[in-house]
C-alpha cells in the first residue's frame, strides 16, 4: 500500500515538474525529467500533456531524445506529435532518426506536411525516404534502411578500418554490419567480416577475403524473411534490386518488430478497432473509427433477430428453449473464432493463399465434425438432465453440432475469400461470423424445436 502511495505521488510531483518547466520554456529541466525515465514511460507522460504541451516538449528537448520518443509511439500517433512542430524543428528530429524509421512517419503523415519537410531535408536523405516510401511496408524494401556500410572493390583493409575509426553518426548506423563490397555499377559482389579484416594485412584489397554474400530482393516478404533469419544468425541481411545493385539491409529488428506489429494489428482488426487506437488521440476520431465497425454489427444482429421472430409460437411453446439458445450461438462461436485465428496466421506466414479455400475447409470440417459431435453430446446431456426432456437434449445437441461444423467452415474459408476479393479479413471476418454463427443457431435450435415439437410439449 504504501509503494502503491509512492508511487502515485511521485507521478504527481513528475507533472507538476513538467507542467512548471513547460511553463517556463526551461529546456534543460524537460531534458533532465525525460532522460532518466524508461523511454515507454516516458512517452506515457509526453501522451498525458495536453496537445500544446506535447508540441512544446518536442520542440524543447533535445534532438535525439524527441526522435527516440517519436520512435517509441504508433507510425500513426509518431507522425501526429511530428505534424504539429514547425517544419525546421521536424527536419531536426528526422536527421536523428534511421531511414527506414523516417520512411515509415513520412508515409504516415499528410501529403502536404511530409512534403515541406521533405523539400528542408538533405536531397540525398530525402530521395532515399521517397524511395523506401514506395515499397510495401511488410516486404524488404519497405523494412530496410538505406545506410549501408558499403566498400568499392577498389578499397583496401587498411581503408576500411580507417573508416571504422571515424567518430561519425553514419558509421553509428551501421548497427555492426558486415563491410558490403560493390562494383563500379553499385552491384554487391561480395562481403567481408569484421575477424577477416583484423587478421589480414592492412594492404590487402577487400576482394582477396570477401565471401559471396546471402542476399534478398527488394520485394522478399515478411514471412520469407523470417524464415530467413530463424535459419541462420545474422544481424542483417542486404537487399538488391532486379540487377543486383545493393539497395539497403534490412535488420533482424526490424522484421521482428515487423511481425509483432502485425500481430497486434491483426488482434485489434479482429475486434473492431482499426488502426494504432490510443486514448490520448482525439475522442471524435476513436469514436468514429469505432462506430463505422459497431453500425455495421446493427444491422447484421438486426438479421440474426429476424430469425427468432419466425419462430415466436415455438418459443412460446417450448420456453426452455430460450435458456440455450445463447449457449449454441457463443459455444460455436468460439469454434469459429479458433478458424479464424489459424487461417490469418497462415495467411500471415504465407503458408496458404485465396486459392487452397477448399482444401482449408476440409481439414476445419473434419476438425468441426469431431468437436461438433463431442460438444453436441456434452450439451445435449445437460439439457436432458437439467429440464428432464431427453427431446430437448437431442435438439440442443443436433444444433451446436450443427452450428459447429457451420462456424469452423465460415471461419476457415472466409478471411481466404475476402483476400481474394482484396478485402481486409481481419477486420470483415470477425462480424461475418458472429452474425452468421448466430443466425445459424437460432435457426437450427428453432426449427428442431419446430419438427420435435410433439415430444417437447
């Protein structure tokens, strides 16, 4: 209890620091509160300011902790906190930053605010953003950065290790890459590791040590690199193009970052929330993000109720029935959910693609029978036992079988179908298959009900 007080208390005094050294334009204070906290922490107390405040923050601390807490926040919520600084003071705050990191803010931000701060760039740094902006996000090229510790096959050892001894911000962001060796046409022929260079005499040419190296195209998947860095323990792999000219690297942190962002993507998707939601974004745009999934779901349910109307005079009837009817729904539901997190993760590893739908739905259907009947028999027994109706078993267990099959066929084959007609199955899957799954259940308890009714009343 009292660490727990401590600890709100030292939050508070941590605001109220913030709030007087804001007040103040007092940029050494703001550095000496943000520098010592853990970088998640504090962007949490950068979220926490007001949006003036946040402005004021960014364009008072330094350079390289703004860019680190730009880097920390959501692409989405890091390209907002760069939209509302002047563009000079944004420019600052890019030079900090990797390509790859700065491609990905620029893709994020308005035509016109990326532009400007373009147009201030180096031209050489922002020929370099523009052309990494155009590839796919989940392929090399989109995940590669374009500092590359790159050697002309002209270069001696002695040449290298000069350049390794140079106190400079691009030899920093290498991130231990291997020297890369190029032609005079910029296409990789070759590359070199750090022990080769220590052990060989400083005169000897780069050409004479250097291994073919492992490379990938600019278009390589995500999925194809995984497997690629899961297999073999290198830090970074080079990317090239069609003729072979070397491009960039893409790290093994990026593609890991790569994989754990699309799998929190995909988890929201499959929940209704689109995009990198915060709550410190604006109410207005959360909640209509939230609504356009939510409208949707009305008339979907709306569906789903018509089918219990048909079958008032049964219900009526037969009111025990009413007690499963949610069971049924929810039970198969899961089944269905289950489906569907095993195809996007497929899809995702690349493992399947629009057109296996069929041979999908009938592993889920053999997989749904066993479980259909398993499940259906479970029920069915505790609806026997609990009303004393062995009639109303059968027909409580009959339609979660059912419904069971239903759902992991929907869930299977869908997110395939929608891949194919170029929609987002994460996000379109998830009502497709509530509604459906309820639709289904109450459809099939219902009309069971209706063909048993003589042995139910």
């Amino acid at each position: 209890m009292n660490q727990h007080v401590t600890s709100v208390e030292a939050d508070i005094d941590l605001s109220e620091e913030l709030g007087l050294a804001i007040a103040a334009n007092d940029a050494d204070r703001l550095d000496a509160l943000f520098e010592p906290l853990p970088l998640s922490e504090a962007l949490r107390e950068l979220l926490e300011l007001s949006v003036p405040d946040r402005r004021t923050v960014l364009t008072l601390v330094s350079s390289e902790l703004a860019a680190e807490l730009v880097e920390e926040a959501p692409h989405e919520m890091g390209a907002d906190l760069m939209e509302g600084l002047e563009t000079s003071r944004a420019v600052e705050i890019m030079d900090e930053m990797d390509s790859d990191v700065q491609a990905d803010l620029i893709g994020d931000m308005e035509d016109a605010e990326a532009e400007a701060i373009l147009a201030q760039m180096d031209a050489e740094d922002a020929a370099d953003v523009r052309r990494l902006s155009e590839y796919a996000d989940d392929t090399a090229g989109g995940l590669m950065m374009s500092e590359v510790f790159e050697c002309t096959n002209t270069m001696t050892v002695s040449d290298v290790i000069r350049v390794l001894a140079k106190d400079d911000d691009d030899v920093d962001r290498y991130r231990g890459q291997h020297p890369y060796i190029v032609d005079e046409n910029g296409v990789l022929v070759g590359v070199v590791s750090l022990r080769g260079l220590l052990a060989t005499k400083r005169a000897a040419l780069l050409t004479t040590i250097m291994v073919e190296p492992m490379s990938v195209q600019v278009d390589t998947a995500l999925s194809d690199l995984d497997d690629i860095f899961d297999k073999y323990d290198f830090l970074g792999v080079p990317v090239i193009d069609g003729d072979g000219k070397l491009l960039g690297v893409v790290s093994r942190d990026a593609v890991s970052q790569a994989l754990l962002e699309r799998a929190e993507s995909e988890n929201l998707k499959l929940q209704g929330v689109v995009g990198d939601e915060l709550r410190s974004m604006p109410t207005w745009l959360r909640s209509r993000r939230r609504l356009a999934w939510l409208s949707a779901n009305i008339v979907l349910n709306i569906v789903a109720a018509s089918v219990i109307s048909a079958y008032e005079e049964t219900l009526v009837a037969v009111i025990a029935i009413a007690v499963f009817l949610p069971m049924v729904s929810d039970m198969s539901g899961c089944s269905g959910n289950q489906a569907v997190g095993v195809t996007m993760r497929e899809l995702s590893l690349g493992l399947v693609r629009p057109k296996d739908a069929f041979k999908v739905w009938l592993k889920e259907i053999s997989v749904g029978v066993v479980n259909g009947i398993a499940l259906g028999v479970l029920i069915g027994i505790v609806a026997w036992v609990w009303k004393g109706s062995p009639a109303l078993g059968f027909v409580i267990g009959a339609a979660l079988a059912l419904n069971t099959m239903l759902a992991v066929s929907i869930g299977g084959v869908v997110p395939l179908l929608l891949k194919r007609l170029g929609q987002d199955p994460a996000v379109a899957s998830g009502p497709l298959l509530t509604t459906v799954t309820d639709m289904a259940g109450f459809f099939f308890v219902l009309s069971l009900a209706t063909l048993m009714m003589p042995w139910l009343v």
